[in-house]
C-alpha cells in the first residue's frame, strides 16, 4: 500500500527532527548555569543514564536482560564514540571559537553520504548531495563573521566529532533492528565517568542540578533515543541532516532566554539550511511515490 510505503520515512523524519529540536538546547543549558564544564558533563550524564534506563525497562519489561544482550555490540561502539564526542566538544570550546566547532561538525554529513554506500549499501540521490551542499553553504553563511583559522587543537577535536557522529550514524543504520536504549546508556556512562574526577569536588546549586536534570533528560537521552530510532525509518545521509536543524535552532534558543540577538548572517544561513532540509525531504516524498506507484 502507497501509505506503507510513505508513512515510515515521514515517520523517522519526524524523529529525526525532533531529534534535531532537542539536541539545538544545549547552549541554552549551558548559558543557564555557571558550573564548571566537566561538572555539567557529569551531573548531564549522571541523569540522561537514569532517564534512559527508566525508559528502557518500562519499555521492555521482563525482556530488558535479552534486550540488551542483543544490542550489546553494536550498544558498545556507539556508546563509546558517541561517549567521546560528548566529552570532546567541552574540550573543541575551549581550544577554538564556537563558530568553528559548529560547523566543522556539520562535516559529518559528507562523511556519512561518503560512506553510507560501501558501509549500508545505500545510494545517495543526487538531490540529497545538492541538498547537503546547500545545507553547508548555509552554514558556512551562518559563522562566516565569526570562524577563524586558529586553534588547531580545537579544530581537530571538532573534527573527531564529526567522525563520531557518523560512526554512531552507520552502525545505528546497520544495526537497526536492536534496540538502542543500551547504546544511549553505555554513552552517558563512558562519558560521565570519565568527567568526574576532573569535576569533583561538585559546587552545583540546588538550581543547577535542576537545570542538568532537564538537560540531561532533554538534550541528551531523549534526542539520542529518537535519533537512533529514526535509523530504522531513514536513511543514513537523510538522518545525518540532523546535525544541520541543530545548527538552526541553537542561535534561536540562546536568543529567547538570553536576548543575544543573531545577526543578519544567521537569520539568511538558517534560511538556506531550512530550504536544503525541505528540498531534500520533498524530492524524498516524490520518489517514494514513485515507488510505490511502479510496484
């Protein structure tokens, strides 16, 4: 049935993109508190694990144990890349300017539309290249004023990153049919042990523990968990536009809390990502339908 055939991509569409929403609020929890960094990665991924585990056995239930045996493998390498790229981007913020971390980690788009067909065997419409280059251009527009060619050290974590999220992209793709809440798990574990003896001793209020619940909870388990769940609905290079709605949002949450308003630059680089993401997204409907027409 043609709606079989469509409902399942718009479907994993839709929770790529909430993905997407939710990942952009971390500035936000950021500017909200005044702790220090390694502390915010611990207390952040001391509660996304609790959060993700009570989602998982109320899911699962009596078959939580198998579960997670089933998806140990896969669970374990995404955990610990995607557990690294969580500890490296304090690391690229201190070594480089924002700008250049956000948009050396748009990067991760090429990677995975580069590997997704020897990795998955998947092809890579020439809409979604044009999309995808239009996507970087409108980053590249966003922090044009701002990006500078310093801060190696910064830079090349930003790009370890970017090769985390196109790790934890392809083998979420290849694995699709495990469950994923184990892979969120072991990665708010990798990286909040790693963090705490450099955060100890903890000074968090009361307020910022609130604070770290939410982005914890927010930012952290819940996209991760919709995130690795579209994979089973998209493709991989379609899933990776995530990375480009964070981009998006992330200025425009900063604003409405913070009033730093975005410049002119921003609004025009927002606009190009948002027409890239819904040109592919409606060439993408197109062809399904032609699919399912020819069947």
């Amino acid at each position: 049935m043609e709606v079989q055939v469509i409902s399942r991509p718009v479907f994993g569409a839709l929770l790529a993109v909430s993905a997407g929403m939710c990942f952009s609020s971390g500035g936000y929890f950021v500017r909200a508190v005044s702790i220090d960094s390694w502390e915010i990665i611990t207390l952040r991924c001391f509660f996304a694990a609790i959060a993700v585990s009570l989602i998982f056995v109320i899911r699962e239930r009596r078959r939580a144990l198998a579960s997670f045996k089933a998806a140990a493998l896969p669970s374990l390498v995404i955990g610990v890349f995607t557990g690294w790229a969580i500890i490296a981007y304090v690391l690229a913020m201190q070594h480089t300017q924002v700008a250049n971390v956000v948009a050396i980690m748009t990067t991760s788009t090429l990677l995975v539309a580069l590997f997704a067909r020897p990795f998955l065997g998947e092809r890579v419409p020439l809409y979604t290249w044009i999309a995808m280059l239009g996507g970087l251009s409108g980053v590249g527009v966003m922090f044009s004023g701002a990006a500078e060619l310093s801060g190696f050290y910064g830079n090349l974590l930003a790009f370890s990153i970017a090769v985390a999220i196109a790790v934890q992209t392809l083998i979420a793709r290849k694995f699709r049919n495990v469950q994923m809440e184990p892979a969120v798990l072991i990665s708010a574990l990798v990286a909040g042990i790693a963090a705490l003896p450099v955060a100890l001793p903890f000074t968090a209020s009361a307020y910022d523990v609130a604070m770290m619940a939410a982005f914890g909870v927010v930012q952290l388990a819940i996209p991760l968990t919709l995130y690795f769940y579209a994979a089973r609905y998209i493709s991989a290079p379609t899933l990776i536009f995530v990375v480009l709605i964070d981009a998006v949002f992330a200025p425009i949450w900063v604003w409405l809390g913070f009033d730093e308003v975005p410049t002119r630059l921003t609004f025009i680089g927002a606009a190009l990502i948002l027409l890239s993401v819904g040109f592919n997204a409606g060439l993408g409907v197109r062809a399904m339908r032609f699919v399912s027409a020819t069947d």
